[in-house]
C-alpha cells in the first residue's frame, strides 16, 4: 500500500467514460486522461527495464530510449491526425527540452547530491551527442529554406525536402543501431560493466516485459486518442494557445515517466 505512480490508473477508466459524456467539460477528460498517461508510460519504462537485464547495456538503453518515447509518439501521430500540425512541432520541441533540460539536468543534481563522482561511457556519450547534433541541424534545414527560398521554390520543393530529411534521419538512425548493437557493441558498454549491479526487485521474465510493453502501448493509443481530442477545447477554455499546449503541457505529460527514471538511475550511479 506504499504510495506509488501507478495509482494513477484510476483514471484510465474516468477518462473513457468523461470521454464518451458528451456534458464533461472537455479539461477535465484532458486532465484525467493526462493523469492517466502518466503510470503507463511508466510501465513502458519499466517492461524496457525489465527486458535490458536480458539484452545487456547497449540493447537496454535503446529499447529505454525507444520505447520510452512511445507516449509522445502517439500522442504526437494522433495529433497529426486531427490536424494539429503546429501542436506536434511544440511538442517535439518539449520533448527535446524536457529530455536534455530537465531530465538531464535533475539527473546531474539529484545523483551528485548522493554520490561525490559519476563516471559514464564517453565514447557512447560522443556518439549520441553526434546524432543529437545531426537531428538538431536537419530540424533547423526546413526552416532556413522556407525562410530564404520557400516563396521561390513553392510548396511542392518543400514537401520533398521534408520527406527527404526524414528519410536521411531514418536512415541515420538505422545505421547507428547496426554500430551500437552489432560491430562496436563493446563501446556502448556501461562503464561499471565489470562490476555486480545489484537490482532492486527479481527481474520479469522475457514475456511478461514484452506483454507488458505491448499492453501498456495499447492503452497508450487509447488514452493519447482522448488526449488529443479534448486538447483543443482545452486550450480554448484555458486560454492556452497550441504552441503552449505542445512545448509545455503535452512535451511533460509525454517526457514525466522518462524523467523519473533517469533521475532514478542517476541516484543508484547506474550512468
């Protein structure tokens, strides 16, 4: 009966009946399928968790790193959808922030506040911030077009160049995966790799991490789907515009879980 995140599930059901009354003041199923997002992405942290003690320390930190996006993901396919083009692009912002702010900084002060020296991988570090470099450059490439040669080209040029830069990322990605998970795995090691790490709880088996990580993706989609539709009447109602909807609310509803495990990590000098 300890306090725990997971309580927060009563309102996975709240936010499918507040969802389907069509009199629910629109905020309130926002706030209630928010609150609900925020124990299941959670236990997509922890089924990723769960499932690195099987991988090993490359594996584990991608599928983390994965996976533990997903409720952003969605949230943000589920917005495209409805058309919220300028929400999803504050909200992938958010998330960045969030992720290198927030989580990174509370991780630094919150894990030296225990432990006088942390010590991390650096060759893993140079490379992730190399591919954090490139998104970050091919994130500021559409703009500068559009800025200095959009009503030139036209729409048209734009779009290819959009579909283009995905591609290249997708790409980019792929091949990052093949260099961390196949030909230089043993760089991505953890640096106390030749120490025992002692877990907190008896570790899952294969399948219950992995129906675990597909349950709780379902009910990612299901509250995200709520989520995104009572977003705009939200704003509205609060006053909110979408760029604040996005790079702040939606950006810590998606990053909180992400956030508290890494702070957790960071406390246990698991780098």
């Amino acid at each position: 009966m300890k306090p725990s995140v997971y309580w927060l599930l009563i309102f996975l059901p709240v936010a499918g009946v507040l969802a389907h009354a069509a009199s629910a003041p629109r905020p309130s199923v926002f706030a209630c399928a928010a609150l609900a997002l925020v124990p299941i992405a959670a236990l997509i942290i922890l089924s990723t968790e769960q499932l690195a003690r099987h991988t090993g320390d490359a594996a584990g930190g991608l599928l983390n790193a994965t996976f533990g996006n997903t409720p952003e993901l969605i949230i943000s396919l589920t917005a495209l959808r409805a058309g919220y083009v300028d929400m999803v692009r504050a909200a992938i912002v958010g998330g960045i922030l969030a992720n290198l702010l927030l989580a990174l900084g509370s991780a630094f002060l919150l894990g030296g506040a225990r432990h006088h020296e942390q010590k991390y991988n650096p060759v893993a570090a140079r490379m992730n911030g190399t591919m954090m470099l490139l998104a970050a450059v091919s994130m500021m490439v559409p703009s500068a077009f559009s800025t200095n040669y959009g009503a030139l080209a036209g729409p048209s040029r734009e779009d290819l160049l959009n579909v283009g830069l995905a591609c290249v990322l997708l790409l980019a990605y792929v091949l990052y995966l093949v260099f961390s998970l196949h030909t230089h795995r043993g760089s991505f090691a953890s640096i106390d790799a030749g120490k025992e790490i002692v877990h907190d709880s008896k570790p899952w088996s294969v399948l219950r991490a992995i129906v675990s990580l597909l349950g709780a993706s379902v009910l990612a989609a299901w509250m995200s789907e709520i989520l995104v539709g009572a977003a705009a009447e939200t704003g509205r109602a609060l006053g909110m515009s979408q760029l604040f909807m996005g790079i702040i609310v939606l950006a810590v509803v998606g990053a909180s879980a992400e956030v508290g495990s890494v702070i957790a990590l960071a406390r246990k000098n698991h780098m």
